[in-house]
C-alpha cells in the first residue's frame, strides 16, 4: 500500500478560486509545449546558423526529451513530497533559465545546455494534475484534466505552426524569446497566487532508483535517436538496447526493495495503470511521427512526384486543423467522462488518431487529404491524452499523483522519441537519385503510426471497467475535516484497486 497522504498542517483555509489557479498553470504549460516544437521546423537552419552537423543539430531536440524524461518523475515525486506549488515555481524558474540560455546562444554547446536545462519543464504536468485534484470541486476536476493534458498538443502542433513565420520575419533566437516572456510570467504568477498543497506524501527519495532509471532512459532514447543516423544494427545501437534492458531490470530490483520508491511498482502493475502507460507510449508515437512527416512531406517539391513544395510557413498550417481540433475537444472530455467514463473515450481518441494514418495510407495526393487527417489525429489526441491522464488519477491515491502522472507524461515522451525516430528511419531509408525520400516511405511511415494506435485502441480496451465513481480528495471539501478526508481517499483508492 503507498504511503497515506498526509495534510499540510501549515496550509490556512484561505484559498483563491480555482479558475484563477488554473490560468497560471495553463500559461506554464503553454510555455513548455510550444518549446516542445518550436525548434522542429528550425534544425535544419540551425545546422548552418551553429555550424554543426545535421546529428548535432538534431541533439538540440535529443537534449530536451532525455532532459524531460529524466525530470518529469523525479520532481514529480518531490513535488509529492515537499509541495506541488513549492516545486512547480522552482521548475518554472528552471524553464526560464533554460530559455534563456538558448535565445543567448550563438553555438552549438550552449543551445544544448539551454535546452537540457529547458528539459526541466517537463514537471509541469505532473504537478498541475496534482495541484487541480487538490484545488478544484470534485466535478470539475476531469475537465481541468483534460483541458490540461489537451495544452500539451495544442502548444506542441501550435509551435510548428508559428516556427516558419518566426523564422523567416525574425530570427532562432526568437523561438525562445517569446516562450520566455510566458514562462516568467507564469513563474511570478505561480509563486504569488497558486496556493500550498493541502496534502503531501510522506517518505524520501530513492536515489539509487532516481539514478538507475535516470541511467536507462538515457541510454534507451540515446539509441532511439541516433538509430536512424547510425543505423539500427550498429552495434553501438545494439548495444545501447543491451545497456538499456539490463539497467531496467536492476532499476526495477531496486525500487521494489525501497521502502520509499520513486515509482512504486505495485502502483505501476494496478491493470488501468499499466494499460494507460503502453497507450500512452503508442498515443506519443502517432503523435510526434505526424509532426516529423507531414512537414517533410509537404514541403517536398511537386517535380519529385509527390508533395506540394510548400514553404516552411505554409507547411505548419497543414497541422493547424490538429490544434483547432484539440482546442475543440479538450473541453468536451470532462463532461463526456462523468457520463460513460474515461476509458471508452480513450478507445474512441484512439480510433480516430488512427484512422488519420489510414487516410494518409491511402490517399495524400491532394491537400485536403492531409488537411483532413491531422484534424482527425487533433480528435484522436484531445481525446486520448485528457483520458490517459483522468485514468492515472482515478487508479491511484492523492499522495502518488504526481509522480503517477509524471511517469504517464514521461513514458508519452518515450513514445515521441520512439515516434520521431522510427519514422525518420523509415522514411530515410530509400531515397530518389534527386535525395528526396521515396513517396513510399511515407506511406509505410504512415502505416505503422497507424498500427501502433490500433495496439493503443487494444490497450486501451483492457482498462478494467469502474464500478463507481472516483473519489476525489480534496481540503475545500465541504463538511470533512482534513482527517477525515484523508481517510476518504485512502478508502476510495483501496476499494477502486480490488474490484
């Protein structure tokens, strides 16, 4: 059994409206996600503007995901432990010095270092989950969730729409001037408006399991990203892979013999926690493919026999249907999950994401066709990442919700390393004598994001189904006191995990 949560006897009743705190976290996760994309677009004027190698240029995004995945659990825990509203000010400020190293940066190492400190950010969302089951009524709590989780999208597909036109009327460093300017502001806002956490976890950190699991997400998105460059049978790869297995087995002996684990593998096995993390990876995966190839795609000249030769500018308005369409949704999610529930809304998000690699397997000559399915995967999106992220906090106790969510966005981001890599090497590896990818590349690219969102779709179907309705704790809860709550959700998540 987790540790109990536990009240924060320095926590006052006074508490500002809920919508107020929402806002300072929707602008902190706003922030991090456009610095998610905005540098996609870009690596290829990097390359020349840093004067480094196409692989040099591409470690600029490498950077950021192994920072991400290495932060996101570990402060999410802390965060857990200390206070949500104590660690998500010290990770803002991060993000902003991160930023602003990058928009200073005029070489290749000090990008790098900007952006593995930007990585950081990526406990935003661990902690905002956090903060909304604390802070919002028990009903608004799955909408927050959703709108939340559907921000990560939405700024994600938001900044390869504005990188072209940043790029070609201002500058690179731009990219990361404007993120900075939201990224202090939510920095100040969080420290003065968003309230203490009214429940923490009890325990310490797990360092040996911090480093270990630290240790095998770099190696593991290590390979992942350089497999295309140096190919998937290198035996640096290969044994990279190698490295990565054994290191998670002794990652996982040691969490299951702390008393006090950064992840707690009990917690990990509960059937809606495991499932929701594979569809997790596999929802990454379709997402971030579509961000690699579509720009590729369209942007190739119309003389190679495929594509529409559009610019870097046009060829992010071809994902502008996938953020409207996650601005859309996001917000339904909440009132469509207190109705049928959660997991049948991650079986639909995973159909529609998947049907948007269907219609580009087998129709992307005209450009509605592409039009089209990024809408359809904006759907898809919207609705997978508000229900995986709604699943988690129903399946586990207050006391693990950071790290819980943390894990669930981390094992995403794994899934978009996966994503980005395996599609680039797919499509890089046939090639015209002109050097532009061969058309079927793409569509065996779009075939298999395809196919790992029908395995989501799988996944997704093996949720057990609630029985009742989650019970969600929180101090402004009318009529209870803070024992008394606490002894409510530890209840709740006793009963929720046996049935």
């Amino acid at each position: 059994m987790p540790d109990a949560p536990v009240p924060d006897p320095h926590v006052t009743d006074k508490r500002i409206h809920y919508g107020a705190t929402f806002a300072v976290l929707a602008m902190a996760a706003l922030a991090f996600s456009l610095l998610q994309s905005l540098i996609i677009p870009a690596i290829p004027d990097l390359e020349h503007l840093l004067h480094t190698s196409a692989t040099g240029a591409t470690w600029l995004l490498t950077a950021y995901l192994l920072s991400t995945a290495i932060a996101t659990p570990i402060l999410g825990r802390i965060g857990d432990m200390v206070g949500k509203e104590k660690m998500l000010v010290v990770v803002l400020f991060s993000l902003a010095l991160g930023t602003l190293l990058s928009a200073l940066s005029t070489s290749l190492p000090m990008m790098l270092a900007g952006r593995a400190v930007q990585g950081m950010g990526g406990a935003v969302f661990p902690l905002a989950f956090g903060i909304i089951r604390d802070e919002f009524p028990k009903a608004k709590v799955s909408t927050g969730i959703g709108i939340m989780s559907a921000i990560l999208g939405i700024g994600a597909g938001g900044g390869i729409i504005l990188a072209g036109p940043i790029i070609e009327h201002l500058s690179y460093h731009w990219l990361f001037w404007i993120p900075l300017v939201m990224t202090l502001l939510a920095t100040v806002a969080a420290f003065v408006f968003v309230p203490a956490s009214p429940v923490r976890a009890s325990g310490r950190i797990n360092w040996l399991g911090a480093v270990l699991m630290s240790a095998w997400l770099v190696t593991g998105l290590v390979a992942v990203s350089e497999g295309p460059t140096w190919g998937w049978l290198n035996s640096t790869v290969l044994g990279l892979f190698g490295v990565t297995v054994v290191v998670i087995g002794l990652w996982v002996w040691a969490e299951v013999r702390s008393d006090s684990p950064v992840v707690d593998m009990k917690m990990m096995r509960i059937p809606a926690v495991w499932s929701t993390n594979l569809a997790a990876l596999l929802f990454g995966f379709g997402m971030f493919a579509m961000f690699i190839t579509v720009p590729q795609f369209v942007q190739t000249p119309v003389a190679q026999g495929y594509g529409f030769g559009a610019s870097i500018t046009r060829s992010g308005l071809f994902l502008l249907p996938f953020a409207v369409a996650m601005l859309l949704v996001a917000p339904l999610t909440g009132r469509i999950a207190l109705a049928i529930g959660s997991k049948p809304i991650l079986v639909a998000g995973s159909v529609f994401a998947a049907s948007s690699y269907g219609l580009l397997v087998v129709a992307h000559s005209q450009p509605w066709n592409v039009y089209l399915a990024s809408g359809l995967l904006g759907v898809g999106i919207a609705l997978g990442f508000a229900s995986m992220s709604n699943l988690i906090i129903e399946a586990v106790p207050p006391s693990q919700t950071g790290v819980a969510t943390g894990m669930n966005t981390n094992i995403r981001n794994i899934g978009a390393a996966l994503g980005a890599g395996i599609a680039t090497s797919i499509i890089v590896s046939s090639l015209l004598k002109s050097g532009f990818p061969k058309e079927h590349g793409y569509t065996v690219s779009f075939a298999v994001s395809g196919a790992s969102l029908v395995i989501a779709a799988l996944a997704a179907l093996k949720i057990p189904n609630r029985t009742h309705s989650p019970v969600v704790v929180s101090l402004s809860h009318p009529g209870l006191t803070a024992e008394a709550e606490v002894f409510v959700g530890a209840t709740a998540y006793t009963s929720e995990t046996n049935t």
